[in-house]
C-alpha cells in the first residue's frame, strides 16, 4: 500500500558529488520524519540523516558538512545531497520513513536501497 522508492545512486570518483531522491507513495496521510542509512560492505547498517516533519535534521558525525537531506512535501519526496564524496562513503543507501496511513495505521517503511560506490 506504501512503497519507498531510491534513486540517483551511481559510481563517483573521491570528491564528487551525488544527489539521492526517495519518493513515496500509495496511501499516505501524513509523514512523521525521513531519514537516510547506508550499508557499506562488510559493516552494519547505520543512520546517516533524519528530517522531521518540521524541517528539523540530525546527521551523523561521518557526514556532517558534506551531505544535505532535505524534502518536497508536496511530492512526498526527501533528497540526500552528498559532497565531497569519500571511498568510505561507499555503500548501499536506503530510505526510511515513518508514515501515517489513509486508513489511519502508522509504521516504518524502508526502500529497497540505491547504491553508491565512491572511488578513490
């Protein structure tokens, strides 16, 4: 019924820039917060940022100053800006959002993830 969707993931080399879009749909109310996470080879899945549904965002130590999250309320949509890309960034990113349904029930959804290799 809601689905997540990543895109613009690709290969970059160190110090390039990429930019992410997740776009939800399916029968949405409302959407509490998005947020970003990555899962490098070999290494857990771990936050990267979140973006409230007032606009208030929380990045990681690992990406602060070089990556921007940010939405399109009326597309339902939330974007990761990434700079200064390094080899470490390199990983599958997912999308999550915390989503209030049309039939009132609300969850977590993920996204099937994009990936991004950052070469040195």
């Amino acid at each position: 019924q809601v689905q997540l969707v990543e895109s613009g993931g690709g290969f970059v080399q160190a110090g390039g820039s990429l930019r992410l879009s997740c776009a939800a749909s399916g029968s949405i109310f409302s959407i509490n917060a998005r947020g970003w996470y990555r899962q490098a080879p070999g290494k857990q899945r771990e936050w990267v940022a979140t973006i409230t549904s007032g606009g208030s965002t929380n990045y990681a130590d690992s990406v602060k100053g070089r990556f921007t999250i940010s939405r399109d309320n009326a597309k339902n949509a939330v974007y990761l800006q990434m700079n200064s890309l390094k080899p470490e960034d390199t990983a599958v990113y997912y999308c999550n959002a915390r989503i209030e349904t049309m039939q009132e029930d609300t969850a977590d959804y993920w996204g099937k993830g994009t990936l991004v290799i950052v070469s040195s």
